[in-house]
C-alpha cells in the first residue's frame, strides 16, 4: 500500500515537475506568454459591449461599432497567440528536437497539448480566429449597409411622379438622370473593386493550397519526428483555415458582386427609362405650346379690358371724394392740398400697379416663369431711374410722410439734427423754422429719422439738484407740493394734463443728489411749463431751506500743519 501511495506522489508532484525541467527558458517564456494571452483572452470575453448596462439604449450605430472594436481587440489577441506558436514555439521545439534527440518524447507529448481537443489547441484558435474574423466580417457589412439606408432615406426621390410644369419635369428628370449615371459610374467602381478582392482571394487560397502540399510533403520526407509533427499540425490549420475562413469569406464576396451587377442592371434600367420619359415630355411641350399662344391671345384681351374697367371705376370714386373735399368749408387749406396730392399719386400707383398684376397674370396663365422678367425690369428701372434717383427717392418719401401724417404744419419736430416748427410740407421737401428764425429746407429723401415734439401731448422732464445734507424725503415731499400747488394754478391748468410728480432719486452726483420731476403737458407747452417749474422750484427751496448746491473749492494749506 505504501508503494502505491508512493507512486501517486510521483506522478502527481515528481513528473510535472521533471516535465518542465527539461524546457530551455525560451521555450518556458514563450509558453508563459502563449498562456497570458489565453488568459487575457477569456478575460477579454468577461467585459463584452452586451453586457455593459444601457448597451441596449444605444442607437443602432454605435452598437455596431461598439461591437466592431470590440472583436477588433479580440482579433488582435487570437493574431498574437497564434504567432508565438508558428512563428517562435514550434520552431524552438524542432530546434530543441534536433540540439537534443532525447527530448523527443517529451517534446512530443507537450506538442500534443497544441492539437486535438487540448484547451491550448492550435486547431480551436484556428477555428476561433476563423469565427471572430466572419463575425467583424459581417459588422462592418452591416454599418455599411445601416449608412447606405440611412443616407437613401434623407433624400428619398419618386422618380415617378413628378409635379409642375412640362419644362419643369424635364429638368427634374435630367436631375435625376445625372444622378444616376453617377451611381453606375460609382457602382461599376466598386465592382471592379470587389472583382478584384475575389482574384486576389482566390490567389490566397491557391498559396494557401500549395502551402498545405508543400507542409505535408516536408512532413512525409523529414527524418525528424517533431518536426514531421509541426508540419502535419501546420498542414491542417491551413485547412482549417481555408475552409473556415477563406473560401466563406470569398463566397461573401462573390454574393456582393452579384449584387452589385443586379444594381447596376436596375441603374441602367432605370436611365432608359427617364431617357423615354424626357423624350415623351417633349412632345408634350410642342403641343402645349400651340395651346398656350391661342390661350394667350384670349387671356391678354381680358386682361387689358379688366385693367381698364378697374382704373375707370376707381378714377370716379377718387374723384367724387375730391368733390367732397372741396365743399367741405371746415378742411383746412394745406389738408386740402394733402389730399390733391394723394389722390394724384395714388391713381398712378394703382395703374402700375394693376397692369404689373395684369402682366403677372397673363404669365402665370401661359406658364411663364416671369421670375427674368422682374430681374430684367428691375434692372431697367435701376438704369433709368438712376440720374434721378435723388428726386425719385424725395418724392416716394414725401408720399409716404402725408399718408401717415407723421407730422403736420405748426409743429415742433426735430429733423436731421434741426429743431424748429414746421410751416410747409410738400411731396419733395419739408419747410422747418428754428426758434432763432433760421428756415431750413429739407429734402424728404434725407430724411433719416423724424422727432414731433408736439404729437398729441407732450412732456416736461426736470434734473433737479439738491444738497446732500438735505434729507430725501423731504426734498421728494416738497418737489410734489410744488407740483400740487402749480397743477391747482388757473393759468397753468389749462395746459397741465396731469399734475407734476417727483419720481424719485434719479442719480447721487459729485455735488449734488439729483432728483426727477415730470410734467406732461398738452404739444408745444413743455418748454413754458418747465421754466415755471424751475422758477417755482428755486422760490421753495430758498423758503424751506433747501440748498441748490453750486462747484466750489477748499483750499487747505499744508505749510501751517508742517510748522506746528
């Protein structure tokens, strides 16, 4: 019993470890870091995009991508391990076989851990780089076509029912029609492309063919067992690899260029007929066009007679409102001529403007595109109406000013800098008074903003300034009894609208605490009514001992406080 207990141990500590006594340290690194990578090749599998919380909220394309790097990472693993097999640890074993002959054996049992069903298989890593490279195969397939349907569904075109106009069709299908052979020219590129890729793959896998013979007759014709062994597993990952990995991938290949020759046919399918359609339209427009000018000869004599019939209609209404104007014994004068002048340049506006709408018609009836027409008219009015620009522009401000009746004559108004009263207005100028007697005549077209001091009512506004050593309350308190005792005044009652008020502080300045007093009063009062107020002001102040400070200066001399 005691033998048998003996012999476990052996087997069990002793031999694994005499099992990797025998292992150089280069074979033993290149075994620990094949090892690693495994490891971190699982550990890789742990942290997949699936299983990351709010992975399923994700919009569709960035789960693909998400899943692309992911299995681009897991790629890169599987590539490296690979490697360090082919590349670096079978032929260390071979080396090793043939340095020292009696570690066949043990070489060739730990070889056997790199076949069949060993979890450090070259066979499964074969397999597993086969599926992982299929599956970012098929990802990146399917970003494309997610970017594809995307990009068709944000310009979405019914090349089959087209709207408006004959010549309209027309240009909408040679649009399209230049679209499309575009797409042929895109589609025929990439499918010389894909042709391509399916040579160079079928190249590959004929190397690939040539290589597996080539391993296998190595394998058949060398003398040593282990490397005989290395080139029999080589032989069949080639296979695997082909088989798995290859030929599926040249049959994915093969699918894309017969879609593509499916959808180039469609394309070329579909330029044939926009070009029977195009042709088709033609004709049409032949025919509309012997229409139109049988339409149009009908459609201009209406016109003209409705514009006529129009102006007549409306020249009789203006006209018995000019009579009334006249009887009319309590219109002033000027109003009068404000109306003459109106009436007048309203009947022309209305005639341009109804044969302009005339002309419009006609245009939109025959299906013209008149959008040329106004360029062009435009840029004949430009020319004419250049050398005159200067009256033009005085006349249509003038006309613009007597309709809106922003300012009439005897008011006080502020215009490009001069204040003054108004004693004339006409369609080209305005006629302004200053106080000082100065008349200053203003072209209308000039004019660039317009201030009526005297517009319906009118305000006074007071910056009153008092001592800091005065108390705020009180001089508030009193400014508002001036204002009740002046608005209790007869002969300023008449002109007050409302009675004066104290707003309040309006700023703390550097002699004096400033306070805002209003008054509104009915137009052209507001300067009278505020010289009273100051006036007023100055009296109660002076009364209730309020100061209205003044600039003054303190002179401190220094010389004395250095002497004493």
């Amino acid at each position: 019993m005691k033998k048998v207990i003996i012999a476990l141990l052996l087997l069990i500590f002793i031999i694994p470890v005499y099992a990797q006594e025998w292992m150089p340290e280069n074979i033993k690194s290149l075994d620990t870091q094949f090892t690693n990578l495994m490891e971190q090749y699982k550990a890789l599998n742990d942290f997949s995009p699936d299983r990351i919380p709010g992975f399923d909220e994700l919009p569709k394309i960035n789960k693909l991508v998400e899943k692309l790097n992911f299995n681009k990472r897991k790629f890169e693993l599987l590539i490296k391990e690979y490697n360090i097999l082919e590349d670096k640890l079978f032929p260390a074993f071979i080396t090793l076989s043939k340095q020292k002959p009696e570690l066949s054996s043990a070489i060739f049992k730990k070889l056997v851990e790199f076949k069949g069903k060993s979890p450090k298989s070259i066979y499964s890593l074969q397999k597993e780089i086969n599926n992982v490279g299929l599956y970012i195969d098929r990802i990146e397939r399917e970003i494309e076509r997610f970017q594809q349907i995307k990009k068709g569904n944000s310009s979405v075109k019914d090349k089959r029912k087209v709207n408006g106009s004959i010549s309209a069709k027309i240009e909408y299908l040679k649009s399209l029609l230049k679209e499309d052979i575009n797409n042929i020219n895109l589609e025929k590129d990439k499918l010389k492309t894909l042709e391509e890729k399916a040579k160079q793959k079928e190249s590959k896998i004929e190397e690939k063919r040539k290589e597996i013979l080539q391993l296998k007759e190595k394998a058949r014709k060398s003398n040593n067992s282990i490397e005989a062994l290395v080139y029999r597993i080589l032989a069949r990952v080639r296979s695997i690899r082909i088989e798995g990995f290859e030929i599926p991938k040249l049959n994915t290949i093969r699918a894309s260029i017969y879609l593509s020759q499916s959808k180039l046919n469609s394309l070329n399918a579909q330029v044939s007929e926009i070009q029977k359609q195009i042709t088709l339209l033609k004709k049409q427009s032949i025919k509309q066009i012997k229409k139109m000018i049988l339409k149009g000869v009908f459609v201009i004599i209406i016109a003209i007679i409705a514009v006529i019939l129009i102006t007549k209609l409306i020249k009789q209404l203006g006209s018995k409102f000019i009579k009334h104007v006249e009887k009319n014994k309590r219109l002033k004068e000027e109003r009068k001529k404000r109306y003459y002048t109106l009436f007048n340049i309203s009947m022309t506006l209305i005639r341009i403007t109804l044969w302009t709408l005339a002309v419009l018609w006609v245009l939109g009836e025959l299906n013209i595109d008149y959008a040329p027409f106004l360029v062009a008219a435009g840029g004949i009015s430009l020319a004419v109406g250049f050398g005159a620009q200067s009256l033009v522009k005085d006349i249509v401000s003038g006309f613009f000013i007597l309709m809106e009746e922003q300012l009439a004559i005897g008011d006080v108004v502020e215009i490009n800098g001069k204040t003054g009263t108004v004693e004339r207005i006409s369609l080209r100028t305005i006629t302004v008074r200053s106080f000082d007697g100065s008349v200053h005549i203003i072209p209308n077209g000039s004019i660039s903003s317009v201030t009526n001091l005297t517009y319906k009512w009118a305000r006074t506004v007071l910056k009153i300034g008092a001592s800091y050593d005065d108390d705020p309350d009180k001089v508030i308190k009193t400014l508002n009894a001036i204002g009740k005792d002046f608005y209790k005044d007869e002969d300023w009652k008449k002109v007050l609208k409302e009675e004066p008020s104290c707003l309040g502080v309006d700023s703390l300045g550097d002699s004096a605490i400033v306070y805002t007093v209003i008054a509104k009063t009915k137009p052209g009062n507001q300067w009278a009514v505020g010289r009273e107020f100051r006036k007023r002001i100055k009296k109660r102040f002076d009364k209730e001992g309020i100061d209205i400070p003044y600039n003054y200066i303190n002179i401190i001399d220094k010389t004395q406080s250095k002497s004493k």
